[in-house]
C-alpha cells in the first residue's frame, strides 16, 4: 500500500517602501499543493495572494491589513484504488 504523499511549494515576496523610513507595505505570493491517498484520493490546490498594509499612524505601528486570495481546487476520485469484498 502505498502511503499518503503530499507536495507543497509555496513563494512569499514582501514589499517595503523605498526611502529614508522603509517599512513593510504588502507582499504577494502563491501556493502550489498536490495530495495523494492510497485509496485513490488525489487533490491539488493553486493559489495567488496578495496583502496591503495601509499604514493609519505615522508610526507605522498601527495598519490595517487587507488579503485578497484565488485560487482553484481540483479533487478527484479514482476506485482503481478501493479493496471490494469480491477481491478476497
């Protein structure tokens, strides 16, 4: 039997503000995932991000933060996989 096998792979890329005060303004990025069971379970994730940070004091201590995720799910089912009872 083989075991459950999971793949990920994921990039982060912030952004900082050019300049004398540089702070962190956002960052994009994306994920990849691909799972596998035994059964014949597979299912794979894509996705792209993306953050803001709008800064509300000038010590740039305070944000607010907004996150816009998409992304596409595929999951399928193969019964290539399954033991039935007849096999036995």
């Amino acid at each position: 039997i083989n075991p459950y096998q999971t793949n990920m792979v994921s990039l982060v890329v912030p952004y900082h503000d050019k300049g004398e005060n540089a702070y962190h303004k956002g960052g994009m990025g994306s994920n990849v995932l691909s799972a596998r069971a035994a059964n014949g379970f597979t299912s794979t994730h894509a996705s792209l991000n993306a953050a803001y940070n709008l800064h509300i004091a000038s010590s740039t201590m305070q944000n607010i933060t907004f996150g816009l995720q998409l992304g596409i799910i595929q999951r399928m089912v193969s019964p290539n996989g399954y033991q039935w009872g007849s096999q036995y």
